[in-house]
C-alpha cells in the first residue's frame, strides 16, 4: 500500500486504520462462525478478510485467512480451526508493523 501511496501519509493511515478494524471484526465474525459449526460463514468471513489483507499487503494474513476459506470450503472444520488459531498472532504482527510506519 506505501507504495502505491507514495509513502506514509493521512491516506495510508486511514486506510490501515480501516484494515485493521475490519480485520478485527471478520476474524470475530469467523471463529463466531466456526465455534457454531457454521462453515458457509466461515468461508464468506475468511474470503472477505483474505482480499481485505491482500491490499493492505499483508501477505501472511491474507495467505492463513485464505487456507481458512479453501478449508471451509471443503468442509473441513478442523483445519480451519487450526489456521484460525494462527490469525491473532499474524494480525498482532501486522499491527506492529503498521504502528512503526
């Protein structure tokens, strides 16, 4: 995103401030969705976060919040709570290096 910004500015600030808050919510979203055995919201959860992250840039978020949608897509659960359980750490990162920009 810095660089199709031109760096840090009020724009990019917003923009990973939205991010992040939206991020937030569709990971809440999502293991409200698996904790009810929901796959289907599951999947719509995680689609919609992985495109979210992967404009933001960040890859590794998007990459786990994709592997939880291709698992609830094919039904099974215990892979997606698994990479699931790998999202707070993956977005606690991110949030460290947003702040440092």
């Amino acid at each position: 995103m810095l660089r199709n910004f031109g760096g840090p500015g009020p724009t990019v600030t917003m923009l990973y401030a939205l991010f992040l808050e939206n991020a937030d919510e569709l990971s809440r979203v999502l293991k409200e969705r698996l904790a009810l055995g929901d796959l289907d919201g599951v999947r719509l959860a995680a689609h919609s976060a992985a495109g979210a992250a992967r404009t933001a840039g960040a890859g590794q978020v998007a990459d786990l919040f994709g592997s939880v949608e291709e698992a609830a897509l094919h039904g099974d659960a215990a892979m997606a709570r698994r990479d699931a359980a790998a999202l707070d750490r993956a977005l606690a990162d991110v949030k460290i290096l947003i702040a440092r920009i």
